[in-house]
C-alpha cells in the first residue's frame, strides 16, 4: 500500500484532505498488483482506515483528554492512468494534488502572513471574529506546559498550521535524497571537460557596465518626475486646506475582482 496526502486549509478554517491511495504489487510500484486486488476492495479498505484512525491529545488539566477523529465526509473516486468518462485521470489529480503546495493560511483569509507576539496582536488583527477565535485559543493553549512541544504560540498566526502540507509513503514516488542525488551528479557531468572540436570554453571576463540602459534611463527619470509633481500637488493641496481653501473631487466606485 502507498499514498500521497496533501493538507488543504480552508476557509472556515478546517483542514481538508485530499489523498491518493495506490495498491502495488508485492516488489513494490514496478512489480503488478494482484488480481484480487479491485478497486472496491481498496475503496472498503479506506473506507474502515478513515473511520477508525484517531490520535489522543496530551492530557491537561485544562482542558481533560481528547481523542480526535476524521470528520464524516469522506468522498473516493477511481484514478484511471488514461482519460475517459469512467473517473479523473492521473494526470489530472498531480495537478489538482500539487496547486496546494504553495496555498498558505493568509491566501484563504484563515490566518495571517506575519507572526503575533501577545494577544494585543491578535486582539489588533484585521480578520473575521471566528479566526480571531482561534488565534487566541492557540495562544492560550501555547501556554501550556504540556503542549510546549508543539510551539503553538510561535504559529498562533497561522492557526498552529506549520506548512508541512505533503505527507508520503517511502514507495509511492522518489525521495528528496534521490532528487539531490541525481541533480548534483547532473551537475558535475556539466563540469566535465570535453575534446569534442564543436565546443568552445571562454573563460575570460570582461566588465560591460553596470546601471540603467539608455532607455530604461529615460523611463526611470520619467517616473521620478512624476512622482516629485505628485508631492508638489499633494503639499499645495495641504497649503490650500490650511488656508481655508477646499478640494473638489469626485469618488470612484470600487469593485471587487473575482
């Protein structure tokens, strides 16, 4: 059995998963499954691990012991390796699977992008009274000696989420280590010398300049212009204010872009 699993935060602040489950054969991912090895078969297994899996907090004083659990929601689909009308194709799903990799808290509006230090920050922040909520609880169960080890406070702002999305088995796909590997021997296949007379090594340098070029003078000192004519018109406008003066303008309508 291997798997791929990638956490997604939403929203309301929940944790979503999406998962690919894969059956190999018994030499692993090259070797075929066996033949009593079904999709339905591998959909009941999950079906039972999803409702079984649980995790029991650190138990405290201040808030007793929990046992956690997946919520009810829970929806399998077959991954098929060419496209048809029976289900998504794989393909598909490593793109689907792959855009959470860069999604953070702050993206979905159940966090922020900087780091709190008391609760005044938190108190302060400019998000919905929900995650507000939530910071907050974070913060006072970071305070806990029992949960010490999970640095809550130091992650208050993004609702204890640490970012570590992706979570795989050993055999579904290659290893970091691996890619490492394989970049750095490609590299020094780079650096080998070659007497093949089609390739020519320069290594001599030579100073070309440094700054703007000609053009991209003339668009920089335009830019500064106007940005020493947009002072000028903001301190009159001030003057004019001082001295009783007033400043019509008309108000623009905002849109939301979606």
């Amino acid at each position: 059995m291997s798997f791929a699993k990638v956490a997604e935060y939403q929203k309301r602040a929940a944790i979503h998963f999406h998962g690919v489950v894969r059956l190999d054969g018994p030499a692993g991912p090259g070797d075929p499954f066996p033949d009593w090895a079904t999709a339905e078969l591998l959909t009941d297994a999950v079906h039972a691990a999803a409702a079984s899996a649980n995790g029991r907090v650190p138990e405290s004083d201040a808030y007793g012991s929990e046992l956690l659990l997946f919520g009810e929601q829970l929806a399998l689909r077959p991954i098929w390796s060419f496209a048809d009308d029976e289900g998504p194709t794989d393909d598909a799903v490593a793109a689907y699977v792959a855009k959470y990799v860069s999604k953070g808290t702050a993206e979905t509006g159940a966090g922020l992008d900087y780091r709190v230090t008391n609760l005044d920050d938190i108190h302060a922040a400019v998000v919905t009274p929900h995650v507000r909520a939530l910071m907050a609880t974070r913060w006072r169960l970071g305070g806990l000696p029992e949960l010490g080890h999970l640095r809550l406070r130091s992650w208050a702002h993004t609702l204890g989420y640490r970012g570590h999305i992706l979570t795989k088995s050993r055999r579904y796909s290659t290893t970091y280590t691996a890619l490492r590997e394989e970049r750095a021997e490609y590299r020094r296949g780079d650096a080998e010398t070659t007497d093949h007379p089609a390739v020519v090594t320069d290594s001599n340098w030579r100073y070309v300049g440094s700054g703007y070029t000609a053009g991209a003078a003339l668009i920089a000192a335009g830019i500064a212009e106007d940005h020493v004519m947009s002072r000028q018109l903001a301190r009159e406008a001030m003057e004019d204010e001082g001295r009783g003066g007033s400043c019509e303008g008309r108000q623009q309508p905002a849109h939301d872009a979606g």
